[in-house]
C-alpha cells in the first residue's frame, strides 16, 4: 500500500502523513507560523460574540451620569 500524501496546509508542500512528525503541517516552522495566525486572529472560526464583546456601548446604553 503507498503512503498517504497531504499537503501542508500553510505552505502546500506535500508530505508523507505516517512519516511527518509535526503533522499536518510539513515541519515546525510552519506549524508555528499556522499558530500565530490564530493567535493574532487571522484565522477565526465565525459565530456569535463572547458575552460582554459586542463592541463598543451606544450612548444610550451607556450608564448615567449620577451627577
């Protein structure tokens, strides 16, 4: 049976699967490089907003002024 062959998803280069030990990706540099784009939000997967992120508050929703 031959290898199983993918490509590295950051730089596309093809590799063996069994063979690669920083798999998926072809080695570490691109392993980090795939991480700091999630860190620095690059990638995000969509959905709803955290609770308290929704941006920033409307003057009307803003807390009164006590004075």
């Amino acid at each position: 049976m031959s290898p199983i062959r993918v490509k590295c998803p950051t730089c596309q280069r093809e590799l063996d699967w069994q063979a690669a030990p920083f798999r998926p990706f072809c080695s570490e540099r691109c392993r980090l490089l795939d991480l700091g784009a999630w860190l620095s939000e690059q990638h995000a997967i969509p959905g709803d907003a955290a609770p308290g992120q929704e941006g920033p508050a409307s003057p009307e929703h803003s807390p009164k002024d006590p004075t």
